[in-house]
C-alpha cells in the first residue's frame, strides 16, 4: 500500500532569479512608511540621493517566504501635481526609474545611480487621516503601476471610534488594502504577502476618471496627451499626461512647449475653452473635483461608531510586548521569566532529580580497566540526563509555550533592531534565549528560524553564551570568592564579547541577507499534545547526536585519568594555564574535562589543588581569570556535536578555535586589567 503525498500549492513564477521586482514605499511625511521598511529591512542598506539632490532613499532586499523583493523607501511626498523641484525628482523615478524618455535627458540634474522604475507602488495611508490620503492614492491609481495600500494606524482609528471597511475600499480602489500598526509589526506579513502577489499578477489598480462633467471639459485636453509622438515622448499613462497639461504643470508645459511648440500653443486654446464652461478655474476645478471623489470615497467606507473590537487583554498584551518605547520592557519580562526558570526552576529539577544519582555513583571509584569503562560509559549516560531532564525538556517545552502562544514572534520584532547590529535578524531571539539554559537546544532552534548566513553566525554567537552550567560555575566560585560585583562584571563580559565577535564575524561573512518579515501571529493557548510534539521534535537529536560524543568524550578522559595521564597532559598545557594565564599548571586537565561537561572542571578543580578552599592556593585575580576563561573557551563536546551537524566539519572547527581564541584574549585582558588596578590601588 503506497502513502499518499501531500501537495502544496505554489504560486509562480517565483520572484527569483535575475533582478527581483522592485517596489516603491510611497506616502507622506509621518504616515509610517519609514517604520513599515525597517521592519522589513536587512542588515545591509543601501543609502542613495534621487538625481544627486533632495533627501536619500533607502533600498535593501528582503525575503517573503520563497520569494524576495527589492524594497525602496523613497523621500515623502504629498502630491504628484504642482511638485517642488525635490519632490519632482521622485515622481520622475516613479514614471521613468533612470531610464528618462527624451524630453528629459537635456536636464542638468540626471540619474546619477542606477534605479530601475519600480514594479509595485506600495502606498502608505494614515487610517486617521484617510480623506487627506486617499486623495494621493487616485493620484497614484493614475500611473498605470500595480498597487498595493497600507492603512496604517489602525489602532488609533479604532481608538477614536473610526471603523473602515477595508474590503469595500479595496474594490472601489481595485488595489489590496491591507490594514496594519506598522510600529507593532501587525499587519505587516499580510502586507507583504500582498505586495508579492501584486508583483506576479502585474495588475494595475482600478482606473479613476473625473467626474462625468469634468471629464467632457477635459476631452480635448486628452486627446492632445494621446496623441502618438507626445505619448512617446513624455513615456507615462495618456491618463496621467493630461492631468499635468490640465493643471498647467510648469514643468510639463515647459517640456511641452520646448518639444512640441505647435501642441502647446493648441494646449493653451483647449485649456481656455475648458475653463469658459467651469465655474473654478481649470486647476482649482480639478483639484476640487479630486477633492470630492476623495471625500466620496471615504464616506462610503467609513463609519463612526461600528466595526469589530479588540479585545482588552489582546490590546494590553500588545502594548506592553509590541509598543516601540516600552515593548523592549515586556521583553525584558519574558527574559527575566527565562531567567528565573534556568537558575532556579531548573536548579530545583536538577536537585531533585540527576544530583542524587551523581550522589549514589560517587562512591563507585573502580581501578581495573573494565570498571573504569563501565563507570565512563556511566558518567556519559549521567552527562545526558544532567542536560535533559533539568535544563533542556523543561526549558524547551517553556520556549515552545512561548512561541506556540505569539508572545515569541513579538519579543523577536521587538529585539529585531538591536540583532541587526550583530548581523542577525530578531527571528533568533529564541535560539538565544534556549542558549542560556544549554547551548545544544538552542544550536537545534537555529536550523527552524534562520538559515544561510544568519544560521552561521547565530551558531558561532550561541557558544559565547553563559549556560546554565557556566553561570552555575560563575554563581558559585565567583560569589564566594569575588563578591556580587565581581559576578556581576563577569556576566557582563558576555554580551560585550558577543558584540564584539558578532561585528568581526560580519567581516568574515560579509554577504548581506535580506530582511524578513517577522509575522506577529494572534494570542493563542497551546494544547498539551501541541507542547510535547514540539517538544519532543527539536530534542530528539540529543539522543543520536550528543549521547554517542558524550559517551566517547566520557571513555577517553576516563583512560586518561586510569593511566596517570595527568602530568602529561597538565605539562602540554602549561604554556596556556601558567604562561598565558598565569594559573598553576595542575589546573590543566579540570579545563580539559571541561570539554565533556563544564560542571566537571568546578568539581576536578578541588582535587587538582588538593584543598576544598581556594583562597588558600588562589588569589582573588587568579580565581576570576580562571572563570573569564572557562566561560568562553571550547564549547562542550555536545555543544560540538551540534555545531558539526549544522554547519559542517569546517565551520565546527573554526567555532572551536575562534572560542578558545577569544577566551584567551578575554582572559589576558582581565589579568591586565587585575594586574593594573592592584598597581593604581
């Protein structure tokens, strides 16, 4: 009996390959527009000015799903008629791009950069100020370009009791109107989405003539802007044309004038006759008339006092995890909430359950060879469940609660900004997040949420995180031996190295990746089966990939110790503990056991000096040396083993390297720094 596929639809063609479809943020100053691209921007932007003056646009690519866009944030704009000479230059870019028709090329002021026109118009909308707006977008249905809307400020519509009915405007535009809270990150997937679709279908909106009266004024006009050598000469929807010729654009009309004399002087007489009939003058007229349709428009898809309501937790929620000055607290809440389960929820698991079996093991001390193998292969067994059952099952299953409910997509948009410093997009808060507990669940959690570069450098960077067993081995000898300030200044060397190596690791990797559109999806309450599915699915590698390494890792450190190895091994060491780092050399081995767990480093320390009290053979400097070291230095063999599962056999190795590198570099500088500080004091 065969198994029965499931296919999944794809739409095509994708938007890859070659040069991607390039789309425009339009709109005006303070509408959002700025906001909605650096929630979608990538790590790498593009700066350039329009024709070497006016304001700078920005341009960066960015992922939707398989597809990829390239997506421009072009200066505000208020209107596409009667422009300033800035804002004249954006309307050319949006007619022409860089390739202007013939009655422009004469211009001082030509495209100094290459920028294609671009394929999708992406117009931004204030929901609060909608009449105002949707007189720009009939402006922009007028060039003939697809279009896509976003309403912006949806919560602050709702807030002052206006509900629009999107679809209605939609149909009426015959252009998607997608409606968003762009500083929240709500809407934006779908937007996205949107733009996407219009980019394949390559529809332009709905056209939106005059008013029947105005539209007969202006026939005459029209038919001028149609006719064969003004359309080829000018390259823009016949439409469009005879507004400007209408409105007596001056840079229109110039051109007109300066290319085809006849055409104009005939212009001159269509534009008086028009206006013989009207009761405005002719560009006031149209302007009117706009104004009116505008207002048509919006009446017919707005009404006070109605529409669906957010409920009062969702909206609190969403405030305290997505508002942009005090979301990063909500964040720090979800943190803080980690943190508390790692140090002691966990720590309380791992009391209970795996350190009485270390406990009832410890007498077993055998000297023959098979005794030895046997309680190595035992340690190894014991290793796996001392990062299962305290820190990964649990933590884990707290992570994917966390996701599973949404509040993880928000912390992510949240830190976005703050990622992209490192190279990283927000998506890998979470991988980061699980690296405080153990650094093997969160190397897992980067194969689901990042991939490519991003996937690299998010993987070398989750090594330098303090886990749960570093920071049980910095809680522990630092604050018996150095004070809580002393604790408190190591823990903060993590995140200074990790921003530091994160700023060099973007010189090794210097490819940019796309911005990605972080979907912020609705609250929800996980089920039980949902939590162990997941959970269970990013844990199961630990047991193909990290059992065997610690079991070997186990076996061979174990044949070390059996064969008296420890001389040795303390004597290669030496140029490292007592050269560079200035520590006696019997310290040697509980670093090299620290490979296969960190805590064993902590537990040998004690035999390797023969005393209980380290004050007593180490100074405070020294103590602190040792600990900046072994918190950075060569990532644990399981941490290893998932390094090499994902990045390979060249990747994993450099992780090793760059970690027992910047260990000691880290390491050296706190010996200096100890060293001159005792000089001063």
């Amino acid at each position: 009996m065969s198994a029965t596929a499931t296919v999944f639809p794809l739409h095509g063609p994708f938007l890859r390959g070659g040069a991607p479809p390039r789309v425009a943020l339009v709109g005006r100053a303070g509408v959002g527009k700025s906001r909605i691209f650096r929630a979608a921007a990538s790590v790498a932007v593009q700066h350039e000015r329009l024709a070497g003056i006016g304001p700078a646009y920005e341009e960066c690519l960015v992922e939707i799903g398989l597809e990829r866009i390239s997506l421009v944030d072009l200066p505000a704009v208020d209107s596409l008629h009667d422009l300033s000479d800035e804002s004249a230059i954006i309307l050319k870019y949006l007619l022409w791009g860089d390739h202007w028709p013939a009655i422009a090329r004469h211009e001082a002021r030509l495209p100094q950069a290459p920028f294609a026109a671009p394929d999708v118009l992406l117009l931004v909308m204030d929901a609060t100020a909608l009449a105002r707006d949707l007189e720009l977008a009939l402006e922009m249905a007028a060039l003939g370009r697809p279009l896509v809307i976003a309403l912006n400020r949806m919560d602050e519509a709702r807030a002052k009791r206006l509900f629009i009915n999107v679809r209605l405007l939609s149909e009426k535009l015959g252009a998607a109107v997608v409606p968003t809270v762009a500083h929240m990150g709500l809407g934006l997937a779908d937007l996205f989405t949107a733009v996407a679709r219009a980019a394949r279908d390559k529809r332009a909106p709905t056209p939106q003539p005059p008013s029947p009266y105005l539209a007969q004024a202006l026939a005459p006009i029209a038919e001028i802007a149609r006719r064969p050598e003004i359309a080829n000469a000018f390259a823009m929807p016949a439409t469009f044309l005879a507004e400007q010729f209408a409105e007596n654009d001056a840079y229109f009309f110039q051109e007109l004038n300066a290319h085809f004399p006849a055409a104009a002087s005939e212009l001159r007489e269509r534009r008086t006759a028009a206006a013989a009939f009207l009761p405005r003058p002719l560009a006031e007229e149209i302007h009117a008339d706009r104004h009116h349709r505008a207002a048509l428009l919006f009446e017919a898809v707005t009404r006070p006092g109605r529409g669906e309501r957010i409920p009062t937790w969702q909206r609190l929620l969403d405030e305290m995890f997505l508002h942009p000055r005090w979301g990063f607290f909500g964040s720090l809440t979800v943190f803080a909430w980690v943190l508390f389960f790692v140090f002691e929820v966990a720590k309380w698991i791992d009391a209970a359950t795996v350190a009485p079996l270390i406990s009832m093991l410890e007498p077993w001390r055998p000297t023959n060879l098979s005794g030895v193998l046997a309680r190595a292969v035992v340690d190894g067994l014991v290793g796996l469940l001392g990062i299962a059952i305290p820190y990964m099952l649990p933590l884990v299953m707290l992570l994917v609660f966390l996701e599973e409910s949404g509040i993880m997509h928000r912390v992510a948009f949240v830190v976005d900004r703050g990622f992209h410093r490192l190279g990283l997009h927000g998506g890998v808060a979470l991988p980061f997040l699980m690296g405080l507990g153990c650094n093997v669940p969160a190397l897992a959690a980067t194969a689901a949420t990042s991939q490519g570069r991003d996937r690299v450098i998010a993987s070398l960077l989750i090594t330098f995180l303090p886990c749960s067993a570093r920071s049980a081995i910095l809680l522990a000898l630092g604050g018996k031996y150095l004070g809580g300030v002393g604790v408190f200044l190591l823990f903060l060397l993590a995140p200074v190295v990790l921003s530091v190596v994160g700023k060099l690791l973007k010189h090794r990797y210097p490819e940019t990746t796309p911005g990605m559109i972080l979907e912020i999806p609705p609250y929800g309450l996980p089920s039980v089966q949902t939590l162990l599915r997941n959970t269970w699915e990013r844990s199961r590698d630990i047991v193909t990939i990290v059992l065997p390494l610690l079991v070997v890792g186990s076996v061979v450190l174990a044949l070390l110790a059996h064969f008296g190895l420890e001389r040795g091994i303390n004597a290669l060491l030496s140029p490292i503990t007592s050269g560079w780092l200035g520590l006696p050399s019997a310290l040697g081995v509980p670093l090299l056991f620290g490979v296969l767990r960190k805590e064993l480093s902590l537990l040998m320390i004690f035999q390797a000096l023969g005393t209980q009290e380290l004050a007593d053979v180490l100074s405070p400097a020294e103590i602190a040396v040792f600990l900046a070291f072994l918190t950075f230095y060569m990532p644990c063999v399981s941490t290893l083993a998932m390094l090499l599962k994902l990045l390979g056999r060249r990747e994993a190795l450099f992780a090793a390297l760059l970690s027992l590198a910047v260990a000691l570099v880290v390491a050296m500088l706190v010996r200096l720094c100890l060293a001159l500080a005792a000089v001063i004091w």
